[in-house]
C-alpha cells in the first residue's frame, strides 16, 4: 500500500487510496478498554490519530475534491479501454501530483545533517518564507505558492518546513491524541491525571523540538509564536481548531484573504497566487497571526476567533460552515461510469455529510471520533482484526475492490511517468 500519510511512530498508518487504517501496534480489545478507563490509553491515542486523518479525508472541505478526484481517476482506469488508456493519462498524473502535495516532495523540506533534537536549556526561533511550486516541465508556477516556516537554533540553521495539507492533518491528529488520553483520565482514579500528563508533557515537548517531526508539530509551532502561547496542549487544541476551518473554506472564501503585518506582505502578486490557489497552509498561517491581537482581550475560544477571521478577510463561522455544508451536500457533477465505484463514492458522500459539523470552538480539545451509528474507519489491528468503532461506510470487501483500483491506477500511472515525464518512479516521494 502507498501509505501517503504516516502516523509519526509508524505505528499505524492510513491508505488515502482505499481509506482503510491500519493500526500496527494496537488491538480492538485494548482501544475499547481505554474507552471505558481501562487499560493504557495508548491504543486509543493511536486509534484517534489515524480516524482524524480517516475524518479529514472523508468529511472536509479539501477531502472532498481530493475524493472526486481520486475516484474520477479510478473511474477513468477502470473504464477506458486498454488500446486507448493513453487517454486517461491527464488524470492518472493529476492524481499523483494531488498525493505528493499533501506533504509536498522532499525537495522543499529539509532537515540539515547537524540537526538534533533540542537540548534542554536551548530554544528554537522560527522565521517566515514564501517560495513558489516548480511544475512538472520544471517551470517555476507563480500562480501556487507556499509559505515556508524556518527554523534555527541560535545562529544554527536546522531546517525548513512547507506549510501543506499534511501538517495541518498531521497537527489535529497529535491533538487528537491528547483528546483520547484526556477521555480516558476521566475514567481513572482521583490522582492519575497529574502523573500521567507529568510524564506525557515531556514526550510532547520532545516531539516539538525534533527537526525530523516538524511536519507533526510546525502548525502548533505557528499558532505558539502566533499568540504568545506556552502551553503545549493549549497550543495543540487551538491549532487543531484553526486547522479545521482551514481545511473547510469553499473557494470563495480564499477572495479577500489578507496577512496581519507581523506574517509580513508576500507582495499582491504572491498573495494574489495565494488566494487563487486556496492555499490552506497560508490561511492558516494569517489566521494564527490575526489572533495575536485578540487573545489577550477574548482568550482563544470562539469569541477570539471570529475576530480573527474579520481580521484575516475570511468569512464568519457562520458562512464558512454554511459554505462547507452546501457544498459536502452536493451531488459529484458526473457519476461513476462503473458501477461499484459508484455505489462506493455514493455511501462515502453520505459520511461526509455527516461528519462535516462545525466543531465547538470552545473546547478545551479536540472532539474525538464518533461511535455508535456515526461514520468511522474501517480499522485492521495488530492481530489482523477487522473492526469499526463506528458505523463504517464500507466493508472489507470494498475495501479490497479500491486496493485493487488502486493497483490498476499504479500500473497505469508508471506508463503515464515514463510517457509524460520519462523517469520510473519507485513510489517512494509520498512521504520523506
């Protein structure tokens, strides 16, 4: 399986392409025990991690044109004729450009060799960049451009990172964990609450501060720097919030999207790109910073939000989720040729519908995977198990029909890369 989107242990691991989670370090009967106070609560911190990438894929604004295009590629594969699937090339290739976006290749992230996590009396500083995408002809493309966070140690130069559409699902999963580990101390006894998080504090910290991990943790590290926070977990939850409605704009909403002077002026042409491009990385980023001004008077709840995005040109709340609830409602413009894609794109658009609620912007964390009759994963344990929390949308057996479109796509697409762009490309650039 290509597995686009790591969980930062590799310990499990989500498939984009056929949805389905694997948990590699975890079993059915150790999350549902943590679910009632039982147990450890790392299986179900595992648990939330990969259902929050499953969650974002199904039921966002930006999963839902990443599925129509995935399954308009599929659909492609599967439909046209093997004496003309030339044709289908265009959209094969849009495709493998879309996976590799969401983390971006490794040309634009780098961790300098002398990089090693932070000590404990040093501190890190971080700086703002915008760079633009080089397309597939090798061309320099003004019209998608990202911003870059920088970080030093002192005079030491560390690393970069883009902001993308990884790092903002890669934040809310972190603080997706917390959230499950903070369900399961309101199961335990009178005391644990102070040692568990006396010993998981430290363990966050570590993550933040190592150079290899800043794809986990840079959107937290913005959202830090952004409003003055110290508090990890209160960093955590706030980006997780600033995330969503991130990953929820509709394309009008990107119009009028303005940075505060203390992002910097990309320039009108740059900022310009960004807006056409609906960069969420970029929003994010003039969000967080809207919000310094406001933290101080009206915390970081919904209050301080809302003000935030007057700040930041954006809609309020209110049109964003309104927004994003007509759109996750609409039907795909053109259907399924075949029909089992169809029926599968069919039960996944009604999860989306589902899940694509505005979360509550005054929680102290993130809101955890529904159970129940709500949508969830379809999830693979460490002893091969199949299970679902919650009501999955597919079974295993649509799950193995899109492992096999996923097959058929990539033995397409490496006849499209020789073709258009004349390499062989071993599928080894998803992640870094």
């Amino acid at each position: 399986m290509a597995r686009i989107i790591p969980e930062m242990h590799t310990l499990g691991s989500i498939n984009p392409h056929t949805l389905f989670v694997d948990v590699n370090r975890a079993s059915e009967a150790e999350i549902t025990a943590a679910r009632s106070g039982g147990g450890s609560p790392a299986g179900w911190e595992l648990y939330e991690h990969e259902a929050r990438h499953w969650r974002d894929l199904v039921g966002t604004v930006w999963g839902r044109g990443y599925l129509d295009l995935l399954f308009a590629t599929y659909d492609a594969v599967l439909t046209t004729p093997p004496n003309r699937m030339d044709t289908a090339y265009a959209t094969v290739l849009r495709l493998f450009d879309a996976d590799r976006a969401i983390l971006f290749p490794a040309y634009y992230k780098y961790v300098l060799p002398h990089a090693k996590p932070r000590g404990q009396d040093e501190r890190w500083s971080m700086g703002f960049s915008t760079g633009v995408t080089v397309g597939s002809d090798g061309e320099l493309d003004p019209s998608r451009p990202f911003i870059f966070v920088r970080f030093d140690n002192g005079p030491i130069h560390i690393a970069r990172q883009p902001m993308s559409i990884g790092t903002l699902m890669e934040v809310r999963a972190v603080a997706a964990e917390v959230a499950a580990t903070t369900a399961w101390l309101a199961g335990r006894p009178a005391g644990e609450e102070v040692v568990t998080w006396r010993l998981k504090e430290p363990q966050l910290a570590a993550m933040f501060y190592d150079p290899q991990l800043t794809t986990y943790s840079v959107a937290a590290h913005v959202t830090a720097f952004a409003t003055g926070m110290t508090d990890v977990r209160g960093a955590l939850a706030l980006a997780d919030k600033l995330a969503d409605i991130s990953l929820t704009l509709t394309a009008p909403g990107f119009a009028t999207l303005r940075p505060t002077a203390d992002l910097g002026d990309p320039g009108f042409a740059r900022l310009r790109g960004f807006r056409r491009s609906q960069s969420r990385g970029y929003a994010f980023c003039c969000l967080a910073f809207a919000l310094r001004e406001h933290v101080d008077r009206l915390g970081t709840g919904q209050a301080a939000i809302a003000a935030a995005l007057k700040t930041a040109g954006l809609p309020t709340l209110d049109r964003i989720y309104a927004d994003a609830a007509d759109l996750m409602g609409r039907r795909p413009r053109r259907p399924a040729l075949d029909p089992r894609l169809g029926g599968i794109r069919l039960k996944l658009l009604a999860a989306g519908r589902e899940l694509a609620v505005r979360p509550d912007f005054d929680a102290s964390v993130a809101t955890l995977c529904p159970d129940g009759d709500a949508p969830a994963p379809l999830i693979c344990d460490e002893g091969c198990s199949t299970f679902s929390l919650g009501q999955a949308p597919l079974d295993l057996a649509e799950s193995e029909f899109l492992f096999d479109c996923q097959n058929r796509y990539e033995a397409v697409l490496k006849t499209a890369l020789r073709a258009a762009r004349g390499l062989d490309f071993g599928f080894t650039d998803y992640v870094y």
